[in-house]
C-alpha cells in the first residue's frame, strides 16, 4: 500500500477518534434540554443549608419539585417552574413552602453544572442576586 494511503487513513482513523471522545463540554449533539434532566443540589458554605431539586424538561419547559433545609430555621418543600430561552438560558422559578419565591438565571457551564444568579421575592421585598451554582446528583 502507497505511504500516501496510510497516512490518509492515519488521519482519518485519529479524526474519527477525536469526534468519538466525550468530554464535558455541552456538544451539539447533546441540548441544554438534555443535559437539565434530572437532580440538582446547590453547592453551600453553610452547614445546615440546602436546596436540591429534580427538574423535568419537555421541549423548553422546565418543571420540577424539591426540598430545602435553612439555617436554624424549618425545612420544606419546593414547586419548581421554568424555561430554557436563547438556546442555552435557564430561568427557573423556585417556590418555596415558606412563601419565598427563589428566581434563578444562569446557564449549564458543564453538563453537570449550573451556574448563574438567585435572588427572592417575598412579602418584605425583592433581594439582591447573588452567584449561585447547582451540581448534578443524578442524571
């Protein structure tokens, strides 16, 4: 076989290899849609403190439930809404049992990481927005 070929093949074969690797970037293969499916819990500094919800996406509809635990405070439940807008924009309506309503807005960074901002609405006003990141649990 002409040296030509094998290197031809050569580079077809290493081009094939590296399209067949998966990495964690989000790919076109895979959609935001795709990638959202599933349970997510916030990351925190404060022990004590959580929030994990498991969300459900039907086209670019986004709904979910959950639960949440506050310092020193009660624990509860959360009713999750949303959508996926510009092709890779999560907003996500979080609310809580407690009467708060947590609004996040941020994007998948990884498929397994959401990250953005949440800020609450509640009877005493609308608070400041403040990075937050959510961690895959499940898929």
């Amino acid at each position: 076989m002409p040296k030509s070929c094998l290197i031809a093949i050569a580079f077809t074969l290493a081009a094939c290899a590296s399209a067949c690797r998966s990495g964690d970037a989000l790919t076109a293969q895979r959609t935001v849609a795709d990638d959202l499916r599933g349970t997510w819990a916030e990351l925190y500094q404060i022990p004590g403190v959580s929030t994990v919800i498991t969300l459900a996406v039907a086209d670019t509809s986004i709904t979910g439930m959950g639960t949440y635990t506050i310092e020193a405070g009660r624990p509860g439940t959360i009713a999750v809404t949303g959508m996926i807008s510009a092709e890779k924009t999560v907003d996500l309506d979080l609310a809580r049992s407690d009467g708060w309503v947590g609004h996040f807005r941020g994007s998948l960074a990884l498929h397994d990481s959401l990250s953005g901002y949440l800020w609450f609405r509640s009877s005493l006003g609308i608070g400041d927005p403040a990075p937050v990141s959510f961690k895959r649990m499940t898929p």
